[in-house]
C-alpha cells in the first residue's frame, strides 16, 4: 500500500536514502531540510511525489509551519520520521556552552517539538506512525559522545513514555536504533577543541581512532534504510528495532550487564529483607 511520508533530515546521510527508496517504490514523500538545492536531482525527477520543505530544528516555528503545512497540502500523513541531529564529539569539558546547546537543541527538543507538533494532526486523521531515527547510542555509550549520548538517551525515554500516552489514538511508534553505518555521520561531525589531558584516556583513543579512520563502521545505509522501511510499513513492529550486528551485539551485551548487577541488587536486598526480620 503507497503511503505518504514525512522525513526530516532528508538532503544527506539515512534520511537521503530512504527518500530515495521510497520514491523509487512509488510513495509520496514530503523531504525537509536545510539545504533544498540537495535534492535538486530528485525534485526533478519525481516532480509529482516529492515535495520539498524547508525545516530547520533548532527553530520551533519553522517545524510548527513545515508539520502543518504538509498534512494541508496532502490530507494525511502516514509516517513521521523523526531523522534529523547530528554527531558532537569532546570529552564533555572539552565541549563549550554553545557546542552542548545546540546539540540538545537540534537532536532532543527539536525532535520533540517535531513529534508534537504532528501529534494532534494524526489525532485528527485517526491515527498514524512515528519513526524515531536514533542510534545504538540510546542504550550504550562510547567515551567522547556523552552530550550525543545524552539526547539519544533521552528522545528514546521521551518516545517510550509517549507511546503509552497516544497509543489509544492509533499512533504507535518505532525507535530505529542503528550501529555504526556507512553514511557522512563522520563528516558532519562536529569536534570540540581538543585538551591535552584527554590524550592518553578512552576518549583520547577514540579520537585517534576517528581521525585515523579506524573506528569500525560496518553498517551499510541501503540495508539499513529498507529494514527500516520494512518495519514502518509492517502491521504492528515492535518499539524498538536495533539494526546492525555491532548495534545488536553491544546493546545485547549492556543489557546483559544491567540485567546482571540488578540481579545482584536483588539478591543484597533479599538479604537485608531477611536480616530485618
């Protein structure tokens, strides 16, 4: 069934190539982003499905325009994808002010002002999806990427909560949590200035892992963008959907490291239970 979709984050990375596989498969696509003269090819040659808007996160406005204009353009809206943020590396006192507030800014509150402001409108059509792109990020944490960290952890706490609140409206949700993938993630980067204090720490050496193009990315866009796709269009996906062997074997294994220290918990707390008796 050809469905109508919304992406923010459209002109590069994932959000790139599910526009252009959706648009192949004959869906309509309304592709936002910052830069319209990046999908300049594909306005040409899917003239009639594709419709380009402008949006930018950080301004809330521009999303409250960009969400309505589009369900007024065409009815209804299928589903939302939720893609656009992007990478701040630095040990966090590395980073500056500015660097932490723009990416809380862009990748946390700018994709909940996104989700609410498409709430109320699939409300009103009856229901719909949300697919939030984040990462293996939102489960596990490498050094260096704590304030990234910060707001993947946090927009997956938001999206659990919420999909318990809308659920009885006919609005669900997907998580998208990839591992490491073949896109310009790594170019669009952005790299506190460096203190020499950091050299010889886990943060130190994955800075020198990402300079020297050694940190292992496996994943590769177009597999990952259809797994996607093929969860989006299923009948009911589940909330979460780990993507990748290095994103399902290191958030396997951190929630095998949780489960185990809770158990443990547990048993100390049995213990004082008892000893109080």
């Amino acid at each position: 069934m050809l469905k109508t979709w919304f992406i923010t984050g459209a002109s590069s990375g994932l959000g790139l190539e599910m526009t252009r596989q959706l648009l192949a498969k004959g869906h309509k696509v309304v592709a936002t982003t910052r830069r319209s003269d990046a999908l300049a090819q594909l306005t040409q040659d899917y003239r009639e499905r594709l419709d380009v808007v402008r949006l930018d996160l950080v301004e809330s406005e521009s999303i409250t325009s960009a969400v309505g204009s589009a369900f007024q353009r065409h009815g209804r809206i299928d589903v939302v994808v939720s893609n656009a943020g992007y990478g701040l590396f630095g040990a966090a006192e590395e980073l500056t002010n500015g660097e932490i507030d723009r990416q809380i800014a862009t990748n946390l509150t700018g994709s909940i002002h996104l989700i609410r402001a498409a709430l109320p409108l699939l409300r009103k059509q009856g229901g719909g999806r949300i697919v939030q792109v984040s990462s293996e990020g939102g489960q596990i944490a490498y050094p260096g990427f704590s304030l990234y960290h910060a707001t993947k952890w946090g927009i997956e706490g938001f999206v659990e909560s919420l999909a318990q609140e809308v659920g009885p409206f006919g609005i669900d949700f997907i998580i998208a949590e990839p591992g490491p993938t073949g896109t310009n993630f790594g170019a669009n980067l952005v790299r506190a200035k460096p203190m020499d204090a950091y050299d010889e720490t886990p943060a130190g050496a994955v800075r020198r892992a990402i300079t020297e193009g050694s940190f292992e990315i496996k994943g590769d866009a177009a597999r990952t963008v259809a797994a996607i796709i093929s969860a989006a269009e299923s009948e009911t996906p589940s909330l979460r959907l780990a993507l990748g062997s290095t994103a399902y074997s290191s958030i396997s294994e951190a929630l095998s490291v949780r489960l185990a220290a809770l158990e443990a918990q547990r048993g100390v707390a049995n213990s004082a239970d008892r000893q109080d008796l």
